[in-house]
C-alpha cells in the first residue's frame, strides 16, 4: 500500500510543486545576457530594410509550442513593429492551426499593424519544400491557396517542431535559393539537430533554448506592438529549477541505489 | 521485379528533382515541377484518406463495442465539432473563428498537457530501465542527470561554466555521433537505392 501510494502520489506531489513554483515571483531568472544566439539574430533582423518581406515557416507542434510562444510572438510583434511584410506558411497541419490561431491573435492585438499575409497550407511536406524553394527562386509558380509571389523574399524564419523543422528546409529549399538567409527558433530538443547547420552557416541564426529565448524577448523592440509580443509569456525560471532538480534527485538516488549491484556480478538464475 | 517497382519509381522521382537542382534546364524543370505537383497532391489525397480511415474505424469500433469506446467517441466528436465549424454555410473555412477557438482552447492546451505529462512519465520509465540492472540503462541515467545538470538556468559564473560545459557537449561527443548518423543513414539509403534500381536483391548475393 505504501509502495503504492508513493508510485501515485510522487508525481502528483511533483506537479503540484512545480505548478506553486511557477506562481512564486523567484527573483531568479533565466535570461542570457551574453547570448551569441541573440546576438546573431540581431545581426540578422538588423540587415533587414524597414518594408523587407518575411516568409514564415510556421510548423510547431503543439506539444511544445508552448515552450517557443513567447519568443515567436515576440519576434512577429517585431517584425510589425518596423513593418516589414510577413507571410506565412504551413506544411504541417498542426502547424497551419498554430499559424492561424497566432495570425488571429494579431489581428485582435494589433489591428494596426501590417496584415501578416495568410499563404495557407501546402501538402506534401518536403515535395512542398522543393516547391516553395522554386516559388522563392522564381523558377516556379506557388500552388498555395495564398498565390503570393514570394520572388521578393529577404529572410526565412522557420518555426519548427518535431514534424517539419528547420533541417528539412535547410535540406530543400536553401539549395534552391541564393543568398537569403534562413533563420529558425524551436523547441530545445530540436538543438542537437540544428545547431550543425548553425555552425556551418546554412542556418543564420537559431534561437532554441528557454535562456536564449528569454534573452531575445530582454532585448526585443516590439514598438508599438508590445501587446502582441507577450514579453511575460516565458516560463517561470523557478519551476524549471524545481523540476531539473526534481529529475535530478529522482534519477540520481535510483542510480545510487542500483550502481553497486548493476555493476557487480549477476545473481546466478536458477536452472533448476 | 514487381516488389522493386514503388521504390524504383520512388527513386526515380528523387533522381528526377536532384538533376533538377544540380543542371539549369527548361524541359527538366517542367517535368519536374509536374512531378512535385503530383507528390503534393497524392500527400493531400493520402492525409485526407487517413483521416477518413480513422473515422470509419472508430465508428465501426464504436459500432462493435470493443476497444475503447470513450476515445473513439472523442475522436469522433471531435473531428465532427472541426469539420461542422469548418464547412457550415457562411463559414470562413480553417480561418473561422470557431475553428480557431477550437485549436486556441481546446487541442493546443491539450497537447502541451500530455506533451508536459511526458515529464513524470519519462522519469518513471528511466527508474524502470535502471530498475532492470543492465549497464546501458544506466549509461543512459547518468548521462540524462549530466544534461540535466547542465541545462540548470543559473546565473553568474556557475551558469556560464554550465552554459558553456552544454555547449562543447552538444559541439562535439552529441554533435559528431548525430552527425555519424546522418552521414549513416545517407550512405545506406544511398547504397539501398543504387541496388534496387539495378534489381539486386538478397538472392543475388
């Protein structure tokens, strides 16, 4: 019974720990100051002319999109706050509803900014890719419900997550395009995927950690449009504390606990 | 031949796009872009056959009073809310409000609560291997506790040491394995690919 107890009850006693530490204002927080990948976006979103056009690859999923929203709608308010033209653009289906759900959003938040253009859903994942590549190459026409001419793109952000994320695009469209930088932000286990293509360059920037994330929204300039850029919106560094540390307990008497045996000679089966 | 026939046109395809990219050529763009055209469209006819298979399933589930009749009326009230929401008279299609209300306030937080879930049930399933008292599981422990350790959000010195002890980490020992893989799996599908156009198979060797 006490065996029992403990198995159902540590869980919920963890959850409900983290959920009070996210309510208690901490004082700790989570934000870089010395963030590269900050500093590479800013790099980036500075080349940018006022009135650049923007395309969006907008494909999270929505396990954990929560963890990039804030920083993605951060850099939308952003992007609308030097009025640059956004579209956007879904190749996933959970990422077309995230996209349209966020494409609301400003629409409510900020009905002053630029309308982000709504280029829809393409099928076909990566054939998809080849074909916008063609579309932003100018080799090919975009068979999107939007129809928009993307020839006059300056940037791609890649929103990505486990289904479609900035790998995929790196692989298909950027051998099809010159000279456009790609940048991405995702969801942290995503990183040991991305950042490769960061060191090499095909990736020009990568926000995909809480802290850089959190650095970003620090630095950010919404300008009109801070409502839409949620700059409380990240998770409470005390709960992200509690639980690594939680883990880290929990794994760590286990490992303790079994080392001596697993590391010693088996117990010998009976063959009775 | 015939098991070669839906990887030698699959393979065909991939050669057709990638001479598409590597020569600058009218005819073969155009052939190409028809061909893209073609994958896209059976993607679309394949998810949308998908979701289809899955209602019909459920339903006859439902029907047979067997396997989990809850789920199966979740799964299908819910695709019935989207698609009434989605194709009513005057709606604006996936752009309508109720639609995205059901996304914003239904399927999102739902998602990131069982994706969040993961948390606990991910902790108790490493207990369980480590449990089982064989060496790769505990590997597998100790390096999880590693990244843990340093994924903690401190600041001040001991944060940049973490920051910077995850960065030489992810850079090189999960940096070049990831990349061994990649490189790997390429190879083989490269590899893979050559022998069924040429119609090698395991009888031949």
């Amino acid at each position: 019974m006490s065996d029992r107890l403990t198995r159902i009850g540590a869980p919920i006693l963890l959850l409900v720990v983290l959920a009070a530490a996210g309510l208690v204002p901490s004082g700790l927080d989570i934000a870089d100051p010395g963030s590269k990948a900050v500093d590479e976006l800013r790099i980036v979103l500075a080349e940018l002319d006022d009135g650049a056009a923007v395309l969006v690859g907008f494909d999270p999923d929505v396990g954990t999109y929560a963890e990039i929203r804030p920083t993605v709608r951060m850099l939308l308010a952003e992007l609308a706050g030097r009025g640059i033209d956004v579209s956007i653009v879904s190749l996933t289906p959970d990422g077309r509803a995230l996209a349209l759900a966020e494409r609301q959003r400003a629409e409510r938040l900020a009905p002053d900014a630029q309308e982000i253009v709504d280029l829809g859903f393409i099928p076909g994942a990566e054939a998809a890719l080849v074909a916008l590549g063609g579309a932003i190459a100018g080799t090919s026409e975009l068979a999107s419900p939007g129809g928009a001419s993307l020839e006059a793109t300056d940037l791609i952000i890649v929103v990505g997550g486990n289904d479609l994320g900035p790998r995929s695009w790196v692989e298909q469209v950027q051998p099809r395009i010159d000279a456009i930088p790609v940048i991405a932000v995702t969801p942290i286990s995503l990183l040991p995927e991305v950042e490769p293509y960061r060191q090499s360059g095909q990736l020009a920037a990568v926000i995909a950690t809480p802290r850089d994330g959190a650095a970003y929204r620090l630095v950010a300039d919404p300008g009109p449009f801070a409502a839409l850029g949620d700059a409380d919106g990240g998770p409470p560094a005390l709960a992200i504390v509690v639980g690594l540390l939680a883990a880290i307990g929990w794994l760590g008497e286990t490992v303790v606990r079994r080392i001596g045996p697993s590391l010693g000679p088996r117990p010998e089966r009976d063959r009775s | 031949m015939r098991r070669f026939t839906f990887p030698a046109l699959v393979l065909a395809v991939g050669l057709l796009i990638l001479a598409d990219l590597l020569v600058v050529n009218a005819s073969l763009a155009g052939v190409a872009g028809v061909v893209i055209e073609a994958v896209i469209l059976v993607a679309a006819g394949a998810a949308l056959a998908a979701g289809g298979s899955l209602a019909i399933r459920r339903a006859r589930d439902l029907r047979a009073r067997r396997g989990d009749p809850i789920g199966a009326l979740a799964v299908l009230g819910g695709m019935a809310a989207v698609l009434v929401a989605g194709l009513r008279p005057g709606s604006g299609g996936a752009s309508d409000p109720a639609v995205g209300w059901i996304v914003v306030a239904l399927i999102v937080p739902i998602g990131a609560t069982l994706f969040a879930l993961l948390f606990t049930s991910t902790l108790a399933a490493m207990r369980r291997s480590v449990a089982r008292r064989d060496r790769e599981s505990l590997v597998l422990v100790a390096a999880a506790l590693v990244v843990l350790a340093l994924l903690l959000p401190l600041g001040g010195e001991i944060g940049a040491g973490l920051a910077a002890s995850a960065g030489w980490v992810l850079a090189f020992p999960v940096g070049s394995v990831l990349r061994g893989m990649l490189i790997g799996v390429a190879i083989l599908a490269a590899v893979l690919g050559a022998r069924t156009l040429l119609g090698v198979g395991p009888s031949d060797e």
